[in-house]
C-alpha cells in the first residue's frame, strides 16, 4: 500500500511540474536577464571581445545586430580583415588585408540559406526568448530534463527551413543551462555581464559531440549604440 501511495505522490508531482505553460517558462527565463522594460528598450546589441585560443589569448571579435533581423560580423585573422554582414535581406562576406598592400578586399555576396540563419540568429538574440511568430517562428514546451546537474524545463523553438534551438531552463532560477542547436552543436554561456540591467554572458562555448569547438569571451557590450543607417548594408 505504501508503494501504492508513493506512486500517486510521485504521479500528482510530475503532472504539476508538466502542467506549466511555454509563456511561464519564458517569463522566468526573461525575469532572470532583466525587467520588461528593460528588455523592450533593447533595438541593437554590440559585442566587443576575442575568440580564445586556449593559452590566454586570441583574435578580436565584434558582433553588431540590430532589430528586426541585421547582424554584422568583424574578425581577424592570417592577416586579414574578415566582415560578414546582412541587413536582413542581402547579406556580403569581405576579406581585407591588413597594413599597406596593393591587394584589394575580395567581397562575395552570401547564398539565401547564410542569410536565413543570420536572420535566425539576430532574432534569437535579441528578443530574449520571446521569438513566437517573429519569422514564422513557433515555441513549445516539451517537457523536463536533467541538464548540468539542474532540473531544467525544455523549449523547442522552431522556424521554417529546419532551424531549431532546445533550450533547457533551469526550473528555480530561469538561468539557462544549454542550447542545442539545429547542427547538434550544444552551445554554453559562462560567466555574466550586467549592462543597464540587462545580465548578458561574458563567455560562449560551443561543444560538438562532447568537444569543445569554439568559445568567445566578451569583454565589453554595448546597449544600443549608435549606427549609421548603411552599416549592415552591402559595401559600394
């Protein structure tokens, strides 16, 4: 009879957990990274950093993107200047040399499918989770799991085209734990960076199959700043 009644608990427990709806996992998670206000003020987003090379040091990294859907890449590397932009209809990669050279910078116009997950991704950012509809996006509950050692409710955030992000929340605090992506890439956020009350992440890992593959850390993030009406435009 004890069994029988430890069965019942554990049913009426796991059912209350499950019964929790997507836009209350999405208030908490967006409860955690700022207030309403704080998060509806938020129309463009630079990250300022570099791109770990594992002994302390590494090449420079800014992100620029820019509501409803424009990103703007900079890197470098072998000596080169790297920019990979869309203003959310075209997009272009250009590779510029550094110092004094006669080489001209190569640009090449990017297909529709790097633009579409461009797109994607500056959307995902800078809304804070609240991605339905936006892009014909959709979002849905499924479920609990274990993630990281926390108890995490589970988020599929879905778009056109095969795009998807699973996201596991941390059901007390609304941090989130992981990301796994539509390329089975599991991406990680370390650390935290406070910016007009908005808490952002001061270092992303991205792990395939069990191995780290990338990781940026940022050291400086900036709330809407000034941009100048082209800066995500094609290059004339």
């Amino acid at each position: 009879m004890k069994l029988f009644y430890k069965f019942i608990l554990f049913l009426i427990l796991t059912l209350s957990l499950n019964a929790i709806t997507v836009e209350e996992v999405l208030a908490l998670a967006r409860s955690r990274i700022g207030t309403e206000d704080q998060l509806k003020k938020v129309e463009s987003i630079r990250f300022i950093g570099r791109i770990n090379d594992g002994k302390g040091g590494g090449s420079p990294i800014e992100l620029t993107m820019q509501k409803p859907s424009s990103q703007r890449l900079e890197t470098v590397s072998a000596g080169y200047a790297n920019t990979i932009a869309t203003n959310g209809e075209e997009g272009y990669m250009m590779m510029s040399p550094l110092g004094e050279s006669e080489e001209k910078p190569v640009i090449k116009l990017l297909n529709t499918d790097r633009v579409r997950k461009m797109r994607v991704n500056t959307i995902e950012n800078l809304n804070f989770f609240q991605t339905k509809g936006l892009l014909r996006g959709n979002v849905e509950y499924k479920g609990l799991s274990i993630k990281r050692g926390k108890r995490c409710y589970k988020l599929l955030t879905t778009y056109p085209g095969g795009l998807s992000f699973m996201r596991f929340i941390d059901m007390k605090t609304g941090k989130l734990m992981t990301t796994l992506d539509y390329d089975e890439i599991e991406v990680v956020e370390e650390g935290e960076i406070l910016v007009e009350g908005v808490l952002l992440p001061k270092t992303i890992n991205a792990f395939q199959e069990g191995k780290i593959i990338s990781s940026v850390t940022f050291e400086r993030i900036i709330l809407n700043p000034k941009l100048d009406k082209d800066y995500f435009d094609f290059p004339e």
